[in-house]
C-alpha cells in the first residue's frame, strides 16, 4: 500500500469547471479501493461545495505565509480531502482559474505557488498531519512546481505528473520567479526556464519521476510540434518515462439507469425509453417535440480546441437538413455571440444555451441522439464516453482520447458490433459536415442504428483497468 498525495486544482464534486474535476473526483476513489492510501489536496476555493463536515487540522508556515489545512471527504467515499485554506486568494468568488468577472486571477501565480509549498510542506511529512507521502501525484501546471521543489529536497517522494492538457502551462514573466522567492537552482533551460519566462508545467515535465497524459494517442501526439506547444523536444527526451493511460468515467454517475437528473431510467434492453427524455428536453429548449427528427448535442467549454469554429461554419448548412441542434457551453464571448445569433436565425432548429448546468448536461446527454465533439486537439474526453454510456452516439475528430475511445461505423464494423460511433479525420467545416451527413443517415437505418447504441452502451469505460495500470507505476517507482 502507497501513501499517496494527488494534488489537483479541481475534483468533482466540490468544485469543476472541466474534465480534470471529473478525473479527480474518481480516480482517487478508484486507486483507494485498489487498497492504496489517498489523500487529495485542493485549495479551499469560496465556490466548494460540501455537505459532509469540514474540521481544521493544523496550519502551515509557507514562505512567511500561514495557511490553515482543512479536511473534509470526497462525498460518499472514505477518500480524505485536505484543502489549503488562505483567504486573501482563494475566498473570493469565481472559479479556480478565473476571477467574477471571467479574467484569468491576477494572481494566478502566487495563488498555485503557495498551493504547491503547501503540498511539498505536507508531502514531506513536515505538517502536524501525522502523514507522510510516498509518493505525490500531480495534476497539469498548478501542482507543476510540486516536482521541481520536491527535487532539491532530501528523502523526497516520488513524483508522478500527469498532463491532462498541453495547451496551458503556466507561463509568467521571469519577475514572478524572483517574487515568488523560488530557489535559484530551479532557474536553467533544462528546469523552470522557457524561453526565459518562468513555466509551471516544465516543473512537471523536467523533474517528476514519471509522465503520464490521459490517452496512448496524445503521449504519441505531444512527441510532435503539432500538440506538444514547444515542449514536444523535452516530451520527447523523456519518452522512457512517460506514458498514457485513457481516463476511466464514474459509471455510477453516468448510468443511464440510476441517473437522477433525467426523468426517464433506462438501459439497453429499455432504449425505448429514451424517446421520453429526447421529448422532455426538446420540451424544455422550446424547440418542436418531434422523434423523427435527430437531435445533435454539444456540451462543451466554447474554446478555440473544441472545433467550435468548425461547428459554427457548418451550422448554417446542417440547418438545410431535417434535424435540431443544442449547445450548453461557455466561453470565448465571440463564440458565445456567434452561435446566438445562429440560434436567433433558425429558432426551431437550434437551441444555444450559455452557461454551466449539470443537470442540463445530463438530460442533454439522454435526450439527444448524436453528440459532437470536433475537437482540434482532445488529450481524452469525456462527453464521447458519456455519449456512448447513453446510447447517444458521438461523432468525433480522429485525434488524442477520441481517437482511442471510439470506433467508427462502417459496414464491417457495424457487422461485426464494434462500431460505437462516427470518426473523421480532417480538422474542417466540410469533413466536419460530410461525418453530420453519415449520422443522419445512419439514424434512420434503425436496424444499424440500434446497433451502434447497443455496442457503445454495453463498452466497459470504468476505472478498473486505467486504475491498475496508475497503480504499477506507483509500484515501479
Ligand atoms: P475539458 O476538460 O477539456 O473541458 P472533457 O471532455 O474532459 O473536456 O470534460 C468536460 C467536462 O465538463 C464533462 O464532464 C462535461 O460534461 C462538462 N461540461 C463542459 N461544459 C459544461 C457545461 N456548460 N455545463 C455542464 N457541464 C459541462
Ligand atoms: C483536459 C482535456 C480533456 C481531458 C480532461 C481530463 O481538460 O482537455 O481532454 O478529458 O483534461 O483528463
């Protein structure tokens, strides 16, 4: 048994904003009942939510600062959470990465770097927690100095750093590290520096004992200029020591027959009943209450990754088909406007709704019948496994966890029911469109149809087997 610290910036259910919450939220619980001894650490952000009770355990002097650690649980499990309680950053409202008005926190920088002390502090044994790690498990570039710091000390744990997104790093000017009182030794090419800007996710990178990233196809990928955001050379010298392992979703959570967000349970062998939840939601988005007609969904942070441009340029077209559209999103304002707009122009056939709703996104996902995810780049997702856990089916970009997670639909793969879904290649408006053409048709072939949903629904994406391969790393190290 391990004695594990995972350090994230987020963890569903007490606070999310994407897919790295809900990897938080179940991975730990996954590797405890694999017997190992979990203990995440989160920051005590105003927007958590909890009902279990919350104790203070010690506090922490960090660099001159005191923090004060909280503890509470995952809810409905017996994984402890502590959470670094400093309210000059982290009681404000806004989210973890954005202030109340939707800007990146000024102090994004100093906030992750006392988050980070806290973790070696706590990490090393050095808190009156009465825990020490054997090992710290770090998530994307705020745990990302965690590595770096945990290097230059003695007796260390080991590190395991997992990239959940290349795309955001950390970068801040070489000033912050000089303010944020950093050691020195840290500062080199083959260290914190990047182009002589100080970066957080490098601290993961270049110190932590092991790489993981969340799909065998996006390790491949960040090896390459393409995705890996100028950090593929140094991906690529550590290539021995990383790894990708594909997320595994809550299967309890995302269960078409327990799930109590929608108004109608089903499962495979009661597809039948999703036509109710399809009515409620069209019911709901006010768009016309038709079964004949398909419904493609997308939920999804509205940012330039995601292929939202692409979705865009293909709505106009797709709107001369039978068929309804719905977005729920946030994110880049200039999307936001555009698919408004779009919403304005043809009201009975597309729904745009700007937000962040849970329980929306789970009525969306067993009411609608095709789920798009074009994503430019896609290190795993989770909606096309949702998708598919629903008998909902999702057409995908070939790249990263997509790439791993569906397989597309065509007569040999339909034959032989391993088809779960529709796959295209090409990062455009017009391949983009063709794959909506392939899903439509498919959708009124019922037989084929039918057997599509069945195969995805019946796919085994529980943590189990991802779990496993996180622990025999844990043992190797
Ligand atoms: P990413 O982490 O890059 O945003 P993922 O597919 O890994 O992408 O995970 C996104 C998660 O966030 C999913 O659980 C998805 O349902 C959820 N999500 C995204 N946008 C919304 C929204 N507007 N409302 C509700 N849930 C959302
Ligand atoms: C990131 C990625 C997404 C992945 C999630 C959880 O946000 O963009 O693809 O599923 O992390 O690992």
């Amino acid at each position: 048994m391990k004695k594990v610290l995972f350090v994230t910036s987020e963890a569903h259910p007490l606070i999310k904003t994407g897919g790295l919450a809900d990897v938080s939220g179940s991975l730990p619980r996954a590797l405890a009942e694999l017997g190992q001894n979990m203990r995440l650490l989160l920051p005590n952000y105003q927007a958590i939510e909890t009902t279990d009770p919350v104790e203070h355990r010690c506090q922490l002097d960090l660099d001159g600062v005191t923090v004060d650690i909280l503890q509470t649980r995952l809810p409905d499990s017996d994984v402890i959470v502590w959470l670094v309680n400093y309210p000059p950053y982290f009681g404000k409202p806004g989210n973890p990465y954005l202030d109340a008005q939707g800007k990146p926190w000024i102090d994004s920088a100093e906030r992750f770097t006392l988050f980070c002390r806290a973790a070696v502090e706590i990490a090393m044994g050095r808190s009156e927690l009465g825990w020490q790690a054997d090992i710290v498990h770090c998530n994307d570039w705020q745990s990302g100095l965690v590595p770096a710091m945990l290097s230059i000390e003695e007796k260390a744990p080991a590190t395991v750093f997992t990239i959940h997104n290349m795309a955001y790093q950390g970068l801040f000017p070489r000033s912050k590290f000089v303010s944020l009182n950093l050691p020195e030794q840290l500062w080199n090419p083959d260290g914190l520096e990047f182009y002589n800007m100080l970066s957080f996710i490098k601290g993961g990178i270049a110190y932590a004992d092991r790489i993981t990233t969340v799909s065998p196809t996006y390790a491949l990928e960040i090896q390459t200029p393409e995705f890996g955001c100028g950090l593929e050379g140094l991906l690529s010298h550590r290539q021995d020591d990383l790894s990708g392992i594909i997320n595994g979703i809550d299967q309890e959570y995302w269960n078409p027959e327990t799930d109590e967000f929608i108004p109608q349970q089903y499962k495979s062998t009661t597809l039948k009943k999703k036509a109710l939840n399809k009515a409620s939601l069209q019911r709901k988005l006010a768009l016309p209450e038709d079964e004949e007609l398909p419904v493609i969904a997308l939920i999804s942070r509205l940012v330039q990754q995601k292929g939202i441009d692409l979705v865009i340029d293909c709505l106009p077209h797709l709107t001369s088909m039978p068929m309804q559209f719905i977005v729920l999103g946030s994110g880049d304002r200039s999307y936001e406007r555009r698919l408004q707009n779009l919403a304005r122009l043809y009201p009975e056939k597309i729904s745009i709704t700007i937000g962040y709703d849970e329980k929306l996104s789970h009525l969306i996902e067993a009411g609608a019948d095709i789920f798009f995810m074009p994503s430019r780049f896609e290190p795993c997702g989770l909606n096309q496994m949702y998708s598919q856990r629903y008998g909902t089916i999702p057409i995908v970009r070939r790249t990263g966890g997509l790439a791993d997670t569906v397989v597309d639909a065509l007569p040999h793969s339909i034959a032989d029911k391993s088809a779960t879904g529709i796959v295209f290649n090409e990062p455009a408006a017009d391949s983009l469109l063709e794959a909506a053409k392939r899903a439509i048709l498919l959708f009124h072939d019922k037989k084929s149809w039918r057997t599509v949903q069945l195969t995805g629904m019946h796919k085994d994406f529980s943590w189990q087997n991802s779990a496993r391969q996180y622990l025999a790393i844990y043992q190797n190290l």
